[in-house]
C-alpha cells in the first residue's frame, strides 16, 4: 500500500484521499450522525451554519449533516455494488467470446450492441416508472445499463490479449479455454479494467442521484445525496447549505474518483500467470 501511495502523483493522492474518505463516511456516517436524520431539530428552516448544526437545517428543520452522513450510504453503497456487478458481468462475458466459439462472441455482441442502443438514461426512467423505485431495482437498472459498456471495453482488450504469443504457446500446450481465460488473459486486463470500473461508478452515482433528483430513485424517509438536493431545491435563492452541501459531496466524490483513476499507476510487467 505504501508503494502505490508512493507512486501516486500529488493529484491521484488527493483523489484517493477523496475516494477513501467518502467510503468512511458510507460505512460509519450514521453512526457519527449527531442527530437522527428525520428528527425536527432546528427551529429555522434553511439555517446557516452554526453550533448545534453544523451544516445547517433542511427544508424542514432537520439536521443536513446527520442527513448527509446518513445518505451517502446509499449514494456510495449502490453505486459501488452496481459498478462492481456491471464490471464482473462484463469482464466475465468478454473473457467467455474470447475463448469461446465465433457464433457465441456474435450472438453476445450483437445482444450487447442491443442494449447499448438504448438511452440508458430513458431506460431507467421508464423502468423505474414503470415498476417503482426500490432499492434492488436501482441496483438492477444501474448494474444492467453499464454491463453493455463495460463489456465493449473488455472484449476489446480480451480479443487482442487472445492474439498475443504466450496465448498461442498455452494453447499449443493443450491448456483448457477457462485456464487461458483465468491464468494468461484477465491477469492482463486488471488495469484497465479497474480504470473503466472507476469510470463506471462516477457514471453510476450521476444515474442514481439523478433519478433522485427527479423522485425516482431513493425513496422517503430515505434520502441520498440526489434526493438531498432535490427536497432542498427552494433553498438555492438564498443559497441555504441544505442544497450546497450535498451538491459539494456530489462533486468531491466523482472528481475525486476522477484524479485516483487519472493517476493510476502504469501497468508494468505483464503477467502470464506463471510463479
């Protein structure tokens, strides 16, 4: 961990700051929230910033730090675990085309090419429309509407690794298609992918806290930070921090997963996956 601290540059190492600091806050925000996130504590609405509250009071009077703390929970934790379905899901498809016969990878890109067609935007919005906002299903939508992406890319780095010399050597050697896949390609294809899974999760938290926004995502009493911004909406006039906080936490948590992505280190040796 040190050395890849290390090898950071000043930006990546701010954006890993970033990037961690919000998965504390995902993990153990509700347990630091000095109120409860639906009680009416404040006897203002749209206050400033001040002892008791430190970030101010909602539309309502609650307290925006324990609803901050409290909703990037949601904003992180789908998020995270729809990038990770949609980036397994892709990886797993493109390393199966590239070893597997030439009517799979078409039957499976042509579906894929499908489904990338579709405004993922409209998609969710007509999903969630239809069937109702819940947690499971923003998972589903967000999961379902990134794997076509992420399965492009993959494919694209699994077709060429299939190519290279030391593929053709384990092929000669009578290695099974799930040990080229495992051993000599993916090893080869974790750093971009990581790259595109980082990539992914920015694109997924601006799909969730837009949906948000417009009420169909994270329902009431529930709120993540889309929903945060939407429900304060009335306060942009006077610039209450009930609307400016959680749109800061947006922006901090995407740019800084940006600046980590952008200052990955370089791929290095390749590995075939040989001791």
């Amino acid at each position: 961990m040190r050395h890849f601290i290390q090898n950071l540059s000043g930006s990546g190492r701010v954006g890993l700051s970033l990037v961690l600091f919000w998965l504390f806050l995902a993990l153990f925000g509700p347990l630091l929230a000095p109120y409860d996130p639906g009680a009416f504590v404040a006897q203002d609405v749209f206050a400033g910033f001040t002892g008791p509250h430190l970030l101010g009071s909602d539309y309502l009077g609650r307290d925006v730090l324990s609803r901050l703390l409290t909703g990037a929970r949601y904003s992180v934790g789908l998020a995270l675990a729809a990038a990770l379905v949609a980036s397994s899901t892709g990886t797993a498809l493109a390393l199966l085309t590239a070893v597997g016969p030439r009517w799979l990878d078409e039957g499976v890109s042509r579906f894929m090419d499908t489904l990338i067609s579709i405004p993922s935007k409209i998609f969710s919005l007509v999903l969630v429309a239809v069937v109702g906002s819940s947690l499971p299903l923003l998972l589903l939508v967000a999961s379902v509407t990134y794997v076509p992406g992420a399965f492009r890319i993959a494919r694209s780095i699994a077709v060429n690794l299939a190519q290279m010399d030391y593929v053709l050597v384990a092929r000669c050697r009578g290695e099974g298609s799930a040990h080229i896949a495992l051993r000599e390609i993916l090893p080869n294809m974790i750093h971009p992918m990581l790259a595109d899974f980082g990539l992914r999760f920015v694109f997924i938290v601006l799909l969730l806290s837009g949906l948000s926004f417009l009420g169909l995502g994270v329902q009431p009493p529930d709120a993540d930070l889309g929903s945060l911004v939407r429900e304060n909406i009335s306060g942009l006039g006077e610039a209450a921090p009930a609307i400016l906080m959680p749109a800061l936490a947006i922006a901090t948590l995407t740019v800084g997963v940006n600046l980590l992505i952008d200052a990955l280190p370089g791929r290095g040796r390749r590995r075939t996956g040989k001791a």
